[in-house]
C-alpha cells in the first residue's frame, strides 16, 4: 500500500510517500523560515498561503522522484492536529479533495503521534513497548507507547514547551528565529561553568517539567551582563546545559518509573547535539538503548506523517471524504 504523507501543522510544508513492503519510498520539504524570520517569528496567515502554494508541486516532485502516478496512492494521510488553525485546514482539504478525485481512503494523523513513531523510520527501530520523550515547539511531554494507537501521558511541562524555551531564549539574546538551532550554534562557543542557571522542577518528584522559570532567569542574568560575543555563547551554553539536565534526568525516571528500557526522543529539540551526546553518554552508562530519529525527521516532515498514517490506515474504518482539523489535541485520546 502506497500512502502519501502531508504535513502543514505550523511553518514547514511537508509531502512523502510511504510504501508498507517498501518503506519510505520519497520525501520533499518546504521550510518557510527564511519567510517568517522578518518577523522574528510564525506569522500564522502568511504559513497557511505558503502551504497552498507548496502542497500540490511538492507532490508532483515526490511521485516523479518515486517514479510514480497519482494513480498509484492507495490512501492519504494528513496532519489534522495539533497546529495552527488556517495552515492544518490547507492540509486537510488538499487532502480530502485528492482523495475524492482518487477515490482513496484519507486518514487524519495527530502530529505528535507523527513524532513519536518517526524513529521507526529507521534501519532499527525500537521495539514497543517504549518511553518517548517528545520536545517540539509545542510540546513537552513524557509518554509510555505500548502499541500503536496506545499512548499513556507520563508527565508534561506546565508551561513553555523546551522548543519555546529555546525559541525565546534565543531571541532575548539577540540570537534570532529560528532560535533553537542558532542557540544551540553559540552555544558551541561557550565556556562551561562560567554561568550556572536553575534546573526548574529537577527534585519535583514528578515527571512534569517547567521552563517559563528558566527563561526568566536567563533575562535577569543577560540584564546583568554586557552582551559581547562571549558571554552570549556562555549563557548560551548555561541554558542548555540546563535544560538538557532536566530532560534527560526526568527521561531516565520514566524508564525507572515504567521498568522500561527503551527510550525514544523525538520532536524538534531532538535535533540538539548537546542533548543527544548528553542521553546516548547516559544510556551506555545506565545501560538503557536510546533511539532519534535522522536529523531531517526530527523536525516536522512528511515521512513521518506518512508513516503514522500507514500504520493507522490498517485498523481504520474509511470515513468518507469529510475532513477535520483540531488546533489542539492532546495525543492521549487519540
Ligand atoms: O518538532 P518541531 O519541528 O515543530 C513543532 O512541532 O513544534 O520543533 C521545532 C522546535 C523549535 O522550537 C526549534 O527551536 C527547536 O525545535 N529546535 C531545536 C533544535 N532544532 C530545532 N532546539 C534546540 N536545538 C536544536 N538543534
Ligand atoms: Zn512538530
């Protein structure tokens, strides 16, 4: 079964073809952030025109990479939540039209679902039951995945989400949009030890996480600084190693927690190469196996989309070609 993947929950336009014997069989990717960064920032009108423009050539480009036809999609998956309102609505008739004219199943996916699976991508996926650590833009969350489709909220943060943190972060630092990937640049340049910041709910006993408080203490500590290059790159520095601290102690009490051993990061922040030297350095110690998935599927793409939806399709009732969106989601009740 041949699925096209569409993704358009927020700023990057995603299209893939995944083939259930095959595999991934083509992806392509629109990233408007060179579009956005004037406004120091997702400007959500702006998104939602983009996605409509890409969609549709992105496809095209897919199926002739693919060697394929329109005619040869079995079934459509697309984003149906959680994101910005106008950009999911673009996905989701896209879509559902495609499949009319097809007359194709189209299946709608929870985006964080899309995250969590994407490591399955790979040439060894874990196997289930597992915890996934799932850091975005959006969302912080600890999750317990038994099976497909069967996902146990563990903890969650109870205010910015890690991506937002960063995101933030970066920009009271003068370091721009998008802010994870270019703070996570300076930090390289900095000096350990030099600043210390807080690791928020550290001791908490929970699985929750909070991050607002860490913000708020870099702003107090960049107001006392003069912000030459370095002591940017050495705060920098501090606040990742701050949040990865956090993340990867709460990561590991999920796995004592559940008595699992395998655990999954995914989501954008993901990407961040202090974090994964940080777990994989802790899983070798600790004796637990970690799995990413690649760089690219880290952050939102249409494989995992794709994925999700061919792994869904197989139990769906087809609903027609109606479609829905929902802005917010919680992945729990999916
Ligand atoms: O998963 P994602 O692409 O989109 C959402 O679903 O939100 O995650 C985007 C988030 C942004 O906040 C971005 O700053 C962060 O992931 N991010 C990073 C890195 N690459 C992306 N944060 C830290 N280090 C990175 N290398
Ligand atoms: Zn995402």
């Amino acid at each position: 079964m041949l699925v096209l993947g569409i993704e358009t929950s927020c700023d990057e336009t995603g299209v893939a073809l995944y083939h259930t014997e095959r595999g991934l069989v083509a992806h392509a990717l629109h990233s408007q952030v060179t579009m956005h960064a004037e406004y120091g920032g997702v400007v959500p009108e702006l998104a939602s025109r983009d996605h409509i423009r890409r969609v549709l050539p992105l496809t095209r480009q897919i199926l002739q990479t693919a060697n394929c036809a329109l005619s040869d999609i079995d079934a459509i998956a697309y984003t149906e939540g959680p994101g910005l309102a106008g950009a999911l609505l673009v996905g989701a008739s896209i879509a559902a039209s495609l499949g009319f004219a097809l007359k194709v199943p189209v299946i709608g996916v929870h985006h964080l679902e899309g995250h969590l699976l994407a490591p399955l991508l790979e040439p060894d996926p874990p196997a289930f039951p597992f915890v996934a650590l799932l850091v975005s833009g959006g969302h912080s969350q600890l999750m317990r995945v038994s099976a497909i489709g069967d996902y146990e909220t563990l903890g969650e943060t109870l205010d910015d989400a890690a991506g937002e943190a960063f995101d933030k972060t970066a920009k009271l630092l003068g370091l721009g949009y998008p802010g994870g990937p270019a703070l996570s640049l300076r930090a390289d340049q900095g000096v350990a030890g030099r600043f210390k910041l807080p690791r928020p709910m550290l001791n908490s006993g929970d699985l929750n996480f909070s991050f607002s408080g860490l913000k708020t203490a870099v702003l107090t500590l960049a107001r006392q600084q003069t912000l030459d290059e370095q002591t940017v790159a050495d705060i920098a520095l501090a606040f990742q190693e701050a949040i990865v601290e956090v993340l990867a102690a709460k990561a590991q009490a999920a796995l004592r927690q559940t008595g699992l051993d395998r655990l999954v990061v995914a989501g954008g922040v993901g990407a961040n190469r202090q974090l994964r030297a940080t777990f994989s350095a802790n899983a070798a110690r600790r004796g637990f196996e970690v799995y990413y998935p690649k760089l690219e599927f880290c952050t939102d793409n249409g494989a995992m989309i794709a994925f999700a939806g061919a792994m869904r399709i197989r139990h769906a009732t087809p609903k027609g070609w109606k479609f829905n969106v929902r802005p917010r989601w919680e992945l729990s009740t999916t």
